[in-house]
C-alpha cells in the first residue's frame, strides 16, 4: 500500500527486531509481559539502551502471545496523526485483524476526525479475539492529538484493543487513569537494569570468564546500563586481559562514548547540551547549583525534563537533587575537557563555594580539591573542626582520595596539617613527621583554635601510632584545653573529634599496662560516642534532624569506628582486671557495632574475639577459648595492623591455650615467634605480660627453673610478675622465697581478681604445705568466693594437683556430722581438735537438694518435679534457689553440669 502522495509504507516498521544471538533471558520480565497484555495497557519506560526493544521483541517471538500473535508497529518521532493511524491500520491489517472497511485510512491529519476514531473502536470491539499492538519508541515527541486518540480507542475498544508501549519517557497518555483503575502494567528502568546473574549471563555468551570481582566493578561502573554490559563486552572480547579492561577502561575512549554522545547529548537543544556539559563536574546537582554553574536561571526546568525524559539523569530520592549516570558523567567531562579547556577547573571552584555556602561541607572540600585550590579546600575541613573525617566515616576514603594530589610544599597551616592527616591515615610516619613541622611553622598563640586543636588532635593520634605515652597525654592535654575555646555547637557538630582522642589516649594507656587509667578514657570514648554507645546491638534508625542536635546520619557513621575500637579496648581493659562479665558485655557490643555498620574487612580488629577468647580460657572452656582465638587471628589478618597490648593479649592467651591443651611446646612458640615487621610491642608492661606468660609456659613443661629465668630477664614490680615468680619458686620446691613474694603483694584493692585468686590460691597451697589444713581451706574458700561471681576456673586448673584434690574431696556430700563416715571427714586442726561447722569450699547439698538435681537432671519441669517427690512447686523453687547458691550457678542446667562435674550425680 502507498499513502496518496505516494510514499511506500515501510515495511521495516512492521517487523519486530531480530533478537541478538547473545541474548540475556530475563525470564521474570517476559512473565510480567505476558501478565501486562491481559489487561489494555503494558508501559515499558527506560533510557536508550535499557534493553526495551530487546525484551519486547524476545517476547513477540518466544511464543507467549495471548491471546494472538502481537502486532508490531516502530513510531517514528515525525509521524503526523494521519500517518500514524494510517500504518495503525496497515499493521493490524498485516496481522490479519479484520477492520471494517468503514472505518477508512486516514493520511493526514485532518482526516483523524472524531468519527474516524469511533468507527475504530467500534471495529476493535467487535473482534472475535483482542489484538495486542506493540507501539515501539512511542516516545513524548508524537503530537498531543495523536495520544489522546490513541487513549479514547484503547478506552472504548471494550477490551479488543490491548497496546504495548515501549518509550524513553513517560507518554502523554493519562497513566493517572490507568494506574488509579489499575489498568496498566509497568516495567520501568530499575526493572530492565542488568542484575549481577544477567551480567554474567551476557559475558558468557560472550565466552568472557570474569572473576566475581570484575563483574561486580563491571556493575558498578554500568549502575546495570544493558547497552554499557554490551558494549563493554564487546571490548573484552577484543582486549587481552578482560579483567585488566574492567578495572581500567575509560568511558571517553570506547564505544559508549559514541553511543552517549551520539544518542544522548547531541539529542538534546544546545542550551542543554551547555548545562549538562558544566553541571557534569559534580556528583549531583542542584538546580540552584546548576544555574550558579550555567549562569542562566533554567535549570529546574531542564533538569527536570531530562529526569523526567530518562536522559541518564535521575532524581535523587524525591529530593530536588539529581545525579547522572556515572558513565554519562565521565563521558561529559572527557567532552568538556576537549571542547572548553580550562572551563572545568573553573566549574570546580564555582561549584565548592556554592557547596560551601549551603553547608555542603564534604563536597564543598572534594569541589575546592579538584579545582586545585588547596588552601580553601583545606581550610574548609581544618576550620569546621572536620579533620577527624579523615580517619573515620563514611566521607574518609572520599576525602583522602581528593587530597591525594596535594602539593607538599603548599603554603598554610591549614594544607600542612590535612597533608599531616593524610600521612597518619596511611601510617607514614616519616611522611607525617615532615608535613607537621610544615605545619608547626605556620602555626603560633595566635592561630584560630580549630587549627591548633587540629595539630593537638594529630598529636594524640601519632602518639598511638608510636607508642609513646608521653606525647600522647600531653598532646590530649593540649586538645582538651583548646577545645574548651570553640564554641560548643562547633564541637558538638564534630563528636568523633573527642571520640577518637580518648580512644587513642585509651588504647594507649592500655599498651602501658595503667589499666585504671585506660578504663577512665576508653569509657568516657563510648559515651562521648552517645546514643550508638548506649544501646549496643540495637539498629541505627534513620538520621534525626540535626537541627535538634542530635546527631545526623553522617555523624553516626563517623562515630561507629572510634566506639567499635574503644569498646573493644574496654573489653580487654575488663579482662586484664578480670572482671569477665563486663568484659564480655563490651566485646560483643564492639562486635554488634562493626556488624551494624558494616566496616569493611580492613577496618575491624580481632579484639572482640580475642577478649571473647581470654574469657573462656579464664572460664575454662577450651574449646570456645580456641574457636574465638581462631576467629580473632583471621579478623586480625584481614584487618588494621594490632594494637601493642592487643597483640600482646593474643600471644598471651594463645599461649595459655597451647599449655591448657598439653603443649608446652607450642605455647613457648607462640611467644617466641618473629612479630611482624613495624608490630613488635615495646615498653615495660608488655615485657613483663610476655614474660609472665613464659614462665607458666615453662611451669607447664615442668621446668621451673627455666620459668625463674624468664622472668629474671625482665625484672618488674607488678604484682603479676610477684606471683609468677612465687609459682615458680613455690614449683622449684623453695616455700619460704614463694611465701615472701606473696607477702610483698600490696593490699588486694590494688590487685586484679586473676591476682587476688591466684595469690589465695598459692597461700593455701603454702600453708597446707606446712600442715595448716584448716588455714588453707580457709584460704580456698576464699579463692572460690572471689572467683565465683566472675566464674573463673582457670586459676584452679593451673593451681595444680593439690588444688584439684583440696576441690574434690570439699565437694563430696557430707555425712550427718556424728556418723562414723561423718567422723572420718570431719577435718582436724594442727591441734587435733575438730574444726567447727561444714566444709569450707562448697557448701554440702542436703538429701533432698540431691533428689531434686537429680530430677532436675532427667530434664522435668518444676511441676514434674513435685510431682514425682510428693511437695508443692514452690518447695521445689526454694530448694533449686538454695542449689544455686551453694553451686555458685545461676540456671537449672549450669547446676546439672556443675554436679555432674563433681561428682555430685
């Protein structure tokens, strides 16, 4: 057929495309196709290259046709309504829909009259079965006219008509309708994004083997873009090394280039194709900011036709900024760059002070680093008292990254100082020594307080990073006195300032063994970290308002680290003082905080696990103790290099471990192992704790001779190292030297409960040795009560055979006092006389406490219970709770092993 003024139909617009031979199938989409033509309207809405046309037509031709075979007709964007309904027509013709020759063929629009539209619909409605026309790039450039007819046939069809509309933008047709009568189906852009299984898909059509990795930076580099997976695809089949292609591929220099520009930016009207060109330098943008870039005062319109018309703009969240495509982006400023030179260096500057002035601090600063300008963008970050994001935060590998290029020899404090920063984030200390002396040279009394906090600050950090004790308490000194200068909401809008100056004055204090000291920093770390401190384990909700003053979603983020650190430093500070329960409390808080805000591998430590470890040794559960220990290592090997007393902590307790399992062997080689390079801990306290530990390594060899040299090399005046020394006195067979160490301990108020049980222990040990029974199980029972509430049983594993025997015979159910049985028990004094009252140790569970455990032990309730023994249930609670007690327990279970682990049951 040929219109009137005898132009051929083209007969390429009736065709559906071939379907590519690397074809993804996307087998939940066709479904919903296939779902969306039961009913009259199927909208598919994606930018170019979004894999429309490919779907729609991999549908038409898989056979999932209902009710009938589609029709296919492509829109052209030049089509008059004459045009248009005339290859309508032809298209249902072609595919064998009978149209009453009523109705007519309209070729211009002047003959698209009301009637010609009712005649349609008419015929439509009369068909034996719905036709299912697939309207392709049927895009917002078609004429009003055109769409508000095709709606008013589609309405009145009476379900004859059912249309497939695949676009780049949304239609004039009233969708509000539709979606409101829910009449349509809709597969938009998010939906027709290429997933990680299609990518992968696709790449091996392509016979590409990329690693997990590359198809993940593939994926991100293309946000999913299907043309972008395709044409990159294609590149790797020509590169040698595909994987080397994905991590170094430039947009500007392949084909999506020439797709981008070709069918994105050279569709677009000059004074658009100039706004996006100048807004591309940022990674989103405001209208407000657009026109600031632009110099004109259309943006809000451009930008929102642009999202609006999927020309690889997006909104951002609802909100009145957008974003670009990423590839679009590097796109257009590769373009810039060779049309406008010099420009983007200048829309750079432009764009950081406009940031700057809305309180945009971040990208403010990354804008003024691009542009080049180091003493803005610097001083940005030093006087907003931001220089502790740098170290911690969702910004910190953003901001690290813009001031990668800055200049050493910049002129200013405030350039110095973040060049300082930046050295210190990376652990290049000579790097950081010479960048602070920049700094200290420009810096005197009279410098603004946020810089000299700044240096104080950098101080403390470098302090930790050195090991030096000294310089970190004077430097955290000088950043508390100058913080008191600036103005509290400046100090308040920055938390992770204070957070990480005690974390680091914390860690410190614990590398130096000055426990007290470190507890008071480290808590006051948590909670100048506030509401993530208090409520470990709980999710972080959305970020309130900081107008409120409470602290914003970025303010959060930045805090998780310093409060994961100083709770994980606070939970070792609790062990060392033996105080296991809260030591557990704080690990798994410090766990649950690098769980909840995801830190990535590289950032979290072992300590939770390790203080997790040091617990169950202490509580003499092996297996649990080398399960975290191994957890801990792996965590470690992933992550920052160790703390000084963390890594002493983990050679100390899997030392212990070693020797608790029989191998003494190992347990000495895992303190006399090689440190990694720059790890070795120095100072006296960590010494004394490697020393200490090898001397029980040798006691557990049995060489207690070899126990007294390790620790004669390094002679202390911890009472650590006072009680190491009288065990290996005590194991050499010298009683008095061993009494004398003992003697010398100072009053238990300045000793750790692992002290003050041990020393009870080996001064029961002592006295029994000189025939005092009575004193030393006095002394035992003292050792049990101390341990008790913290449950730490190490102590009496280790205390040796003489232990072990004092605890079972004191645990034996006792005779009634008077009986032969009970006579041979009774315990004598030096004297002969018979000591007064039951054993010491445990008290004695009466016959009917036994009766109940041992129901208890056949796994009845407390109601089974009082039935099978003939009392009430609450005869039964009273008697568990007195179980409890005298085992030291808590729960029924704990006091079932418990008996069973003395031989009660």
């Amino acid at each position: 057929m040929a219109r009137p003024q005898s132009d051929p139909m083209l007969t390429a617009r009736f065709t559906a495309p071939a379907v590519p031979k690397t074809l993804v199938h996307r087998p939940e989409l066709l479904r919903r196709l296939t779902a969306g033509v039961r009913g009259p309207l199927t909208l598919i809405n994606g930018p170019a290259g979004s894999g429309k046309t490919v779907l729609t037509a991999h549908w038409a031709a898989a056979g999932r046709r209902a009710p009938r075979p589609p029709v296919w007709l492509t829109v052209e964007p030049d089509d008059a309504p004459g045009v248009f309904w005339a290859y309508v027509l032809e298209a249902l013709h072609r595919g064998g829909v009978e149209i009453p020759a009523a109705v007519g063929r309209p070729t211009r629009a002047e003959g698209v009259t009301q009637s010609f539209l009712v005649r349609l619909a008419a015929g439509l409605a009369e068909s034996a079965q719905p036709v299912v026309l697939v309207l392709d790039q049927f895009d917002t450039a078609q004429p009003p006219a055109m769409t508000e007819g095709l709606d008013f046939v589609l309405r009145h069809a009476a379900g004859g008509l059912r249309i497939v509309l695949t676009s780049r933008t949304d239609s004039l047709l009233p969708l509000h309708r539709y979606r409101a009568a829910g009449e349509i189906a809709e597969i938009r852009h998010a939906d027709l994004r290429f997933t990680h299984a299609d990518a992968e898909a696709l790449l091996g059509e392509h016979r590409l083997d990329l690693s997990p990795d590359g198809i993940r930076l593939l994926m991100q580099r293309t946000e999913g873009w299907a043309a972008g997976v395709r044409l990159c695809a294609l590149a790797m089949q020509r590169s040698p090394d595909p994987e080397a292609f994905v991590r170094q591929f430039a947009a500007d220099r392949t084909t999506i280039a020439d797709y981008l520009l070709g069918e994105v930016l050279d569709a677009q009207p000059p004074d658009t194709q100039d706004l996006l060109l100048r807004v591309c330098v940022t990674d989103r943008v405001h209208p407000d900011l657009a026109d600031a870039l632009t110099g004109r005062d259309d943006a809000a319109r451009t930008l929102a036709g642009l999202a609006r018309d999927n020309a690889f703009l997006e909104q951002v969240d609802a909100s009145a900024w957008y974003r670009l495509h990423p590839l679009f982006a590097e796109v257009l400023r590769a373009h810039l760059r060779q049309r406008h030179p010099g420009l983007e260096q200048q829309l750079h500057g432009r764009a950081a002070r406009w940031l700057a002035g809305t309180g945009r601090l971040t990208e403010a600063v990354v804008q003024g680093a691009a542009a080049g300008d180091w003493p803005f963008a610097a001083g940005q970050l030093v006087d907003a008292l931001a220089i502790g994001r740098l170290f911690t935060g969702l910004e910190a590998e953003q901001l690290n990254r813009a001031f990668a290029p800055l200049p050493a020899e910049t002129e200013g404090a405030a350039p110095a100082l973040v060049g300082a920063a930046a050295r210190l984030v990376v652990q290049d200390l000579p790097g950081y020594e010479e960048a602070v002396r920049r700094a200290d040279s420009h810096l005197g009394p009279g410098s603004g307080p946020a810089a000299r906090v700044s240096r104080a600050f950098l101080g403390v950090l470098a302090g930790r990073a050195t090991g030096d004790p000294a310089a970190t308490e004077r430097a955290a000194a000088d950043a508390e006195r100058v913080l008191g200068e600036l103005p509290a909401p400046l100090v308040g809008a920055h938390p992770e300032i204070r957070a990480l100056l005690l974390a680091a004055l914390g860690a410190v204090r614990l590398g130096a063994g000055r426990l007290d000291g470190a507890h008071s920093a480290l808590t006051a770390a948590v909670e100048a970290c506030g509401e993530p401190g208090t409520r470990p384990g709980t999710e972080p909700g959305p970020a309130p308002d900081t107008a409120s003053g409470a602290a914003s979603g970025t303010e959060l983020a930045a805090l998780y680290p310093p409060l994961c650190d100083a709770l994980g430093s606070l939970a070792l500070t609790e062990l060392m003082r033996g105080r296991l329960r809260q030591a557990v409390a704080h690990a798994r808080a410090s766990l649950a905080v690098a769980e909840q805000s995801a830190l990535p591998p590289e950032r979290r430590s072992g300590t939770g696990h390790l203080v997790l470890a040091g617990v169950a040794l202490e509580q003499d559960d092996l297996p649990a103790a080398r399960s975290h220990l191994d957890l801990a290592t792996a965590t470690a090997a992933a992550g920052p290099r160790p703390e000084p007393a963390v890594a002493v902590a983990a050679a100390v307790i899997g030392a212990r471990i070693a020797a608790a399992e029989g191998d003494g062997e190992a347990a000495l080689a895992v303190l006399t192992r090689p440190w990694p390079a720059g790890t070795a801990p120095a100072g006296a306290w960590a010494a004394d704790e490697l020393a200490v530990a090898a001397s029980a390594a040798h006691l557990a060899r049995g060489d207690a001779a070899a126990a007294l040299r390790a620790l004669d090399t390094v002679p202390s005046g911890r009472p650590e190292h006072a009680l190491a020394r009288a065990r290996a006195l005590m194991a050499a067979g010298r009683a008095e030297p061993a009494a004398r160490e003992l003697a010398a301990l100072p009053a238990d108020d300045g000793l750790t409960l692992p002290v003050r049980v041990g020393a009870c222990l080996l001064r029961a040990r002592i006295t029994a040795a000189d025939g005092d029974t009575a004193e030393a199980h006095r002394r035992l029972a003292e050792a049990m009560e101390l341990a008790r509430p913290e449950e730490l049983r190490r102590p009496f594993a280790e205390g040796g055979p003489w232990v072990r025997r004092s605890l079972r015979e004191a645990t034996r159910p006792v005779p009634p006092p008077g009986s032969p049985a009970g006579r041979e028990r009774e315990p004598v004094s030096r004297t002969g006389s018979q000591a007064e009252g039951p054993p010491p140790v445990v008290e004695a569970l009466s016959a009917r406490e036994t009766d109940v455990l041992r129901q208890a032990a056949r796994m009845l309730s407390t109601e089974e219970i009082a039935a099978e023994l003939y009392v009430s249930a609450n005869t039964v609670k009273t008697h568990l709770k007195s179980i409890y007690r005298k085992l030291g327990v808590t729960r029924r279970s704990d006091a079932v092993h418990r008996a069973q682990d003395l031989g009660l049951l």
